[in-house]
C-alpha cells in the first residue's frame, strides 16, 4: 500500500513536470486538467488528499476552476499564481473564497514543501472524529454529483466566510451536522474549535446555566464558577443541533444573545460582550414552527438570515450508486458488490430515512448475504417494500412513475451512462432523451470509477 499522502494536482496541463518532483516527493499526486469535465473524485483514498491548483495557464477557464473546486470539495487548497493575475479581482475573488494559501511564480520549492505540510496537519486536526469513516454516514452526507447536493455545498461554502447565523434544515438522515461542519471547517474561525449544544437533550430547568455559565455561589452545588456554551465559543462558532426543540421560554433565553451578541453568567451583575457565529440545524422548516406557535418569529428572524436545505435521499438518485457502494466497501474492504437487482432496488426505494437508513440497510446486508453478491433481500428491500409509498393509484400516474423509475435505475446500473442506460431498457439513445426531457430528469455527469490509479493518470 502506498504510505505516500494523497494529493491532488489540478493545472492546465496533464501533469505537474519534472521540476516540481523535489516538492512532490513525499506525495501521492492525482492530476486534473481543468478543461475536462468535472466528475466525483475517485475514492479509493483512506483519507482526502489535499489541492494544489496551478492557476498559470488556467485563468482563462475560471468557471471551470470553480466547478472542479466544488466537486472534489477537498479540505485544503493552495493555489499557485502569477504577479500579474494576482492583480486581477476575479483571481484575488477566487483565491479568497477556495484557497487556504497561494504562492507567487516562481516558487521557492522549499517554502511550498513547507506550506503543503502544514496545511495535511492542520487539515488533519479539523476533521471531526468518525468524518472520515464512510461507514458513518455523515462523512458521505456532503458527497455526490446530483443538483441537490452541489448546490448545497455551493450555496454552505458560500455562507461559510460570513459571520451571520446560518440555518441548515433538511429531514432526518439527510447529514445536517455535516453541513455544519463543513461551514464552520470553510470559515475565518475554523481554526478555533466548534462548540455543539443539543437542544434536544438540554433541559429547560439548566439552560440558563448551561448556555451562559454561572458565578460561585448562584445556586445550591454551584461551588465554582464555570463558563457556559455561548463563552466557550467567543471567536469560533456555535453549532445549536435541532434548534427546534427548544421550547418557548429557552427560546427566550437565547433572544438577548442573538439581538445584543451579550450574555450574562447566573448570578452575576456584569453582561459579557462575546463575538461567536450561530449555526443551527432544524428537521423541519422554522416557517412552519412559527405558524404553529411552537417557535418565536423574533428568534427565527435572527437565525434565518441565511439559510441552507439538506436534499433527501430520493432527490439524489444518481448519487445512489456511489454512496451504497462506499459504504459497503468500508463495512466489507471490496469482499462483497451490490447485484444490478440490488441497484434497481436501491434506486426505486422512497428512502424516507434518508442516509442513515441507506447505512443501516448495507450493514444488515453485509452481515445476512453469504454470497459475494448483496440482493434485494440482503437489504430488505422488495418489489412491495420498493413501492410502497405511491403517489396516486391513476392509471397514468403510475404508468409515468413506473417509466421514471426504470430510467432512474437503469441510469444508476450503467453508472450514467447514456447508451448502456437506453440499451438496458431496449430503447434508442433518443428515445431515452426524450423521456428524460419529459419527466425532467436531468442528463447525469458518470459517476468517477473506484479503480485505484497511478499517478498522471487522467480522470
């Protein structure tokens, strides 16, 4: 196995030349030319490699920079650049929102050996425990090529340079605590640790306690004084979990924070001014809390300011394919592959536990199948079980569901693509656009392949 760290190298050219191996020696490298078509990144990596992008060359395909840096959503960047388009406030744009550092042409080796470096470890220590394990569902949660969740990480990469409260909802399953990670890992204040309340387990009797701290004294075994949550994030970020289960009078607790960025410990006499940014995240729509009476406008107009919907499962149905299949491979290490009956299952099944019932299903599979081979039934997914959440009992509506459904599945067997996909379902490539056009599903990018590669290979 190589012990080598992953790296990779994206340019205009194919690969980084020769004068580059005394940076690149103690590195694994993987290069990408910006002028081909942005796919997943192949995962055959333990850990994720961190970026270098050669933007000498490559300016004239901003764009295209933008969509590959969005796609492989590495941890760490540095970028490489000129004088002269160091000048330019597109570049200066691109290298401040994506780039954890750059260096101007020509490039002192030493110094750049020494910046990619530092950047592996300091990546190394922002990564949650477990975010890394594709048997945890939340490390895949941010993964994936569909509309949905590329334009939810564009959207959270693009909050994550402000200091605005943000709000991440989405249903359960759908990786929201990943979300929140990720903003806060792309934000000024990453290198400052995140700070995580649980609104669902805080009970009302300690929330004054728990958020703002208290002095000696204030109450019975309060022998010392301790910080509270909102102290212990001054400079860095506050991660409220399931903000929606707070009730009515901790809402009120937190108002005075949210409109006066103060707190005040229990029993003291002195506000404290703290500068902390608030992410939430929330199962359901806070309008809709709000309508019911379970939730203050006042505190939603402070935690909404910006806001970021995690896609359910069943909207990423091209996403399917890789994320079964990097989860089986980490509870198996490659033992066992998913059946094309399997993939038809996966992609015809309402998912309505989202990730974590995917995870939960592979693992079941894993433990029942004796073959090498996971079925359908490994996965306790069934022709009933895979319809049973139809939408209407028409004839018609269940004829077009019946059509999406083979065009979603039978796309996910050929791993995208189109002629395979048309060929499975015994129709010409233009009858599969056309039915595509119809049901407004949108033509696929292929999803990366898993094979393992050697440096300079292309992707």
């Amino acid at each position: 196995m190589d012990s080598r760290r992953p790296l990779v190298w994206l340019s205009a050219d194919t690969k980084p030349d020769r004068v580059w191996e005394p940076v690149l020696i103690d590195w694994h490298v993987r290069s990408i030319r910006v002028t081909d078509t942005p796919s997943a990144l192949p995962n055959n990596y333990t850990v994720k490699p961190v970026g270098v992008c050669d933007l000498n060359g490559a300016i004239p395909h901003v764009q295209a920079i933008e969509q590959w840096l969005e796609r492989l959503m590495l941890p760490g960047w540095v970028a490489l650049v000129t004088a002269e388009q160091l000048s330019r406030p597109d570049v200066r744009s691109l290298i401040k929102r994506y780039f954890h550092d750059y260096h101007t042409l020509p490039v002192d080796h030493r110094r750049l050996r020494h910046s990619l470096g530092h950047l592996w470890g300091m990546t190394r220590l922002h990564v949650a425990e477990g975010e890394e394990d594709p048997a945890n569902y939340q490390a895949l949660a941010l993964e994936g090529a569909s509309e949905g969740i590329t334009g939810a990480r564009s959207l959270i990469r693009k909050f994550s340079g402000t200091s605005e409260p943000l709000l991440i909802c989405g249903e359960n399953g759908t990786g929201r605590e990943a979300a929140a990670h990720f903003a806060h890992q792309h934000s000024p204040r990453s290198h400052r640790p995140l700070v995580t309340v649980n609104c669902a387990a805080l009970p009302p009797s300690l929330t004054q306690s728990e958020l703002f701290g208290h002095e000696r004294g204030a109450f019975t075994h309060a022998m010392t004084a301790r910080k509270g949550r909102i102290e212990a994030a001054d400079k860095s970020t506050l991660l409220l979990l399931g903000v929606d289960e707070l009730n009515l009078e901790q809402q009120s607790a937190l108002l005075r924070f949210l409109q006066e960025g103060q707190i005040e410990r229990v029993g003291a006499n002195q506000p404290v001014e703290v500068d902390v940014r608030i992410i939430a995240t929330c199962g359901k729509p806070l309008e809709q809390s709000v309508r019911e009476g379970h939730f203050r406008s006042d505190v939603f107009y402070r935690l909404g300011n910006l806001s970021v919907t995690m896609p359910p499962l069943r909207e990423r149905l091209e996403d399917l394919p890789f994320l079964a299949g990097k989860m089986l491979e980490a509870f198996t290490h490659q033992r066992n592959r998913l059946s094309k009956e399997a993939l038809m299952a996966i992609a015809e099944y309402r998912w309505p536990g989202n990730l974590r019932e995917l995870q939960n299903r592979v693992r079941q599979a894993v433990l029942l199948s004796r073959q090498t081979f996971i079925e359908p039934e490994d996965l306790g997914l069934t022709t009933r079980s895979a319809a049973a959440h139809p939408d209407s009992f028409s004839l018609e509506s269940l004829r077009a569901k019946a059509d999406q459904q083979a065009i979603s599945a039978s796309l996910a067997m050929s791993n995208q693509n189109i002629s395979e996909a048309a060929r499975l379902l015994k129709i010409s490539r233009v009858s599969l656009y056309r039915l595509m056009d119809r049901y407004e599903i949108r033509p696929p990018q292929a999803i990366a392949s898993t094979a393992p590669y050697r440096t300079g290979e292309e992707p």
